[in-house]
C-alpha cells in the first residue's frame, strides 16, 4: 500500500511515526537534533568572529542555548 494511501497527509504521518517511538529513540533523536544545532550555532559564531578562541565559541553558545526561552 502506499503512503499516501495511508494518511491524509504528511503531517499525519509525521504524528503517528512519533507515536510509534519508545521513550528512548525520542531521546535519542532530540539530543542529535540538540547537537546538531550547538555545532551549526558554533560554525555560525566562528565564521563572524574567526578571532575568538574555541573556548570563547563554545561560552557563547552555551549562553545563547541557555537563554533561548528568555
């Protein structure tokens, strides 16, 4: 049967295949998604200031993620 067949759409999907996770493989795929975005956030800080030390990149991202909800 094909896809399209089986939800009206791909946000339905979306929704059941999310549903359809144990509690651990949603752990797991949000701290890759955590990671993912730290390491596109340091990339972004050190293209616009390539004279900070790696240790100043990953303060600053550190402070950017724990303000986020602010």
């Amino acid at each position: 049967m094909h896809l399209s067949r089986m939800y009206s759409s791909p946000a339905e999907m979306q929704v059941q295949l999310v549903r359809a996770m144990t509690p651990e493989e949603k752990l797991s795929i949000s701290q890759a998604l955590r990671d993912s975005a730290w390491e596109f956030k340091a990339a972004w800080i050190r293209s616009c200031r390539p004279d900070l030390a790696e240790s100043d990149v990953q303060e600053t991202v550190r402070k950017l993620f724990r303000d986020a909800g602010t």
